[in-house]
C-alpha cells in the first residue's frame, strides 16, 4: 500500500479551490487567486501606458496577463490534472515567468515574478518535490545574484526568503490546512456511516424481538380463541401483546437517542416469556449475578437475537440457556433449514458487539441435531 502522507512522493494533491463548498465557495476561491496574482499585472500594465514606455514594455504586460491567467487556472483547478499535464503546466510558468523576469529593467529584482510559478508547484506537485523546487529556487537565485555581483553577501542571502523560503512555506501550510480539512470530512463521513450502522443493528435487535414476541402471543391468543379456551388466559396474552408494543415504541425511540442500554435479567424474563408464548419448553438460568460486568449487556444482545432465532426459524420443541461467567449458550432442538444459509445481519451485529468486548461468536449445527449459538470470552 502506498504511503498516503504529507511528504509521501506519490502524495500527488487532489483537491481543487472550492471544492466540496458548491459554486459560491468556487467563485470566493478564485476570486482571491485574481486578487493574488493581480501585482505583477498591474505592474506591467503601469509600465506600458508609461509615455516613454517601449514595445518591452508593452510585451511585458501582456506577458505578466498571460502569466496571471495561467497561474489562476493551474492552482483553481490543475489538482484534477494527470501528473503529467500538471507538469507542462509548470514548465510553461516557469518560462512565462522567465520571460517576464528577462524583460525588466533589472533582472534581479524581478526574479520576485518567479514566486507564483513557484507557489503553483508546490501546490500541485507531491510535498517533496515541492520543498526540493523550492531548496534548488534558493540555491539558483543565489547563484544569479553571484553571477551578476559577482558575491553573495548576508542581504542577498535574506533576500532569498521572501522569494522562495516564505511562498513555499505558505503554500505546505495551505496543503496542510487542506488535507485536515479532507480529514475532517472524511471523519464525519465515517461517524455518519458507523451512527447509521448502529441504528439499523440496534433497531434490528429490539424490534425483531419484540416483534417476534407479539406474532407469537397473538397467534397463541387466535388460538386460544378459536378452541374456545380459557378466556382468561387469552386477555392476558392480548394484554402482554399491548404492553410488548408499548414497550418497543419506548425502546425505539431510546435506540435512536442512543440512550437504550439493555439489562440481562430483563432479556431472561423476555425469553422465557416468548418461548413461553411459541409453545417451546425452555431451560432458563434463574440467577446472573456471577456473569462479569461487562459482558452482561453484549450477553443480553445475543440473548435476545439467539431467542428470538430459535421461535422464528428453529421449529424447536426444546431450548436450553446456559450462563457462565463469561459465556453464553443457547441450544435448541430444531431442525430448520432456514438457518443453514450462512449467518444472517443479526448474528454480524452480535459478532461485532462481541468483539468490541474481546469476545468472539460461534453458531452451527449439532451433530446430534438441533442449533447451537455460542458466545463468550476466552
């Protein structure tokens, strides 16, 4: 994999001004791209409306206008560029910017013309190339000013800085600022996307339950109805069906808050209602105390998915709930082929759970038939 990094060679830029910021943000970027590259234009246009102004003057401003231009478009939008386009780019600035140094009056101030060129690289190239660029802009400014004076004394060595030290500087800060700010979308993008997981995994947790629960207590009170059995009974199966209902608009609106912690001994007393409720005689611990504190709520988790599986899909007579003090078993008899197609979201959900914990989940058959779900620490 490749480095990714500020300084990383391959770390070509990939972000234009304005991006991501709709067009107004777009506009408000080059707008002050124009306002930045507006000095040398100005300056050359001051020089060729001059009444003694002569055609070097005059090929100087259009020069530093087509200079202008092309560093306005490179830095707005040669981010989108192949490597390879944002090369010639450069090199056409740098010879734009060259011919507008080699038309002044003096030669060795108007290597200042040079920075934009300079500026644009850095932005565009990959980090290291960019401060290489800006080491070998030094080292060549200098030797223009050994080359002309014939010495190079203290002045022109902090004449350097404002020409290539501080544009390069500014601009790796820019870049910076950029990559934190893609980092900071991409943050909030992630925690979008992990709040949406934990919606849908939490909603799938306490609605198939319940749900689950009050399919299976109001087909027993059908039931009941239909053969004419004790009246009494079947109101209280209507009546758990309403409170079941009550209860899981109570837990929705507590999962999306992300205010729902749910309770083992409240998920046993659950079970053993819903297996109660589907006919399946069930084996349930009557004690927890001894499970460790932090496995209780993934245990409880899986306790409510593992049930509700067994009335679901099993076609159990029989289930059997085993508590350790850090495992949880769930057995049943059943013998459906509906749970041999792989592990289904909820069982993902619990495995992820698990392993925020350092647990880890098993499901499978038996070999003497039935189902079994596992978790626990090792």
């Amino acid at each position: 994999m490749r480095d990714q990094g500020l300084f990383a060679a391959a770390a070509w830029p990939v972000r234009s001004v304005g991006s991501g910021g709709g067009r107004w943000t777009a506009a408000r970027g080059v707008a002050v791209l124009v306002l930045a590259a507006a000095w040398p234009v100005w300056h050359a246009v001051a020089e060729a409306v001059r009444p003694d102004a002569g055609p070097a003057s005059a090929a100087a401003a259009v020069l530093a206008v087509c200079y202008a231009a092309v560093w306005v478009a490179g830095v707005a939008m040669g981010t989108g560029w192949p490597p390879r386009a944002r090369i010639a780019l450069l090199c056409g600035l740098f010879a734009l910017g060259g011919g507008l140094v080699l038309l002044q009056d003096d030669p060795l101030a108007g290597l200042d013309r040079l920075v934009y060129a300079l500026a644009a690289a850095v932005w565009l190239l990959p980090a290291r190339w960019g401060v290489l660029l800006g080491l070998v802009a030094a080292a060549g400014r200098l030797a223009v000013v050994w080359a002309v004076t014939g010495s190079v004394d203290a002045d022109a060595g902090i004449a350097v800085i404002p020409g290539t030290v501080t544009p390069v500087a500014i601009m790796m800060l820019v870049r910076l600022i950029v990559q934190l700010s893609q980092a900071r979308d991409e943050i909030a993008t992630l925690a979008t996307a992990a709040e949406r997981a934990r919606l849908a995994r939490d909603l799938h947790d306490v609605l198939g339950h319940t749900l689950t629960t009050i399919t299976a207590k109001t087909g027993l009170a059908r039931r009941l109805l239909e053969s004419g059995a004790d009246r009494e009974r079947t109101v209280a199966e209507l009546r758990d069906a309403e409170r079941l209902s009550r209860e899981a608009h109570a837990e929705v609106r507590a999962t999306v808050s992300g205010r729902r912690r749910p309770s083992l001994a409240v998920e046993l007393a659950g079970a053993r209602a819903a297996l109660r409720a589907a006919g399946i005689r069930a084996t349930l611990p009557h004690a927890m105390d001894h499970v460790s504190p932090d496995l209780r709520e993934p245990f409880a988790y899986v306790l409510r998915e593992g049930v509700t599986n067994v009335v679901r899909h099993s076609g159990a007579a029989r289930c059997e709930v085993r508590l350790g003090e850090s495992s949880l078993e769930i057995r049943d008899d059943g013998r459906s082929p509906a749970r041999s197609h792989g592990p289904g979201n909820g069982l993902v959900g619990l495995a992820e759970r698990l392993r925020a914990a350092g647990g880890r989940l098993e499901a499978g058959p038996l070999p003497e038939g039935g189902f079994r779900l596992l978790a626990g620490r090792s």
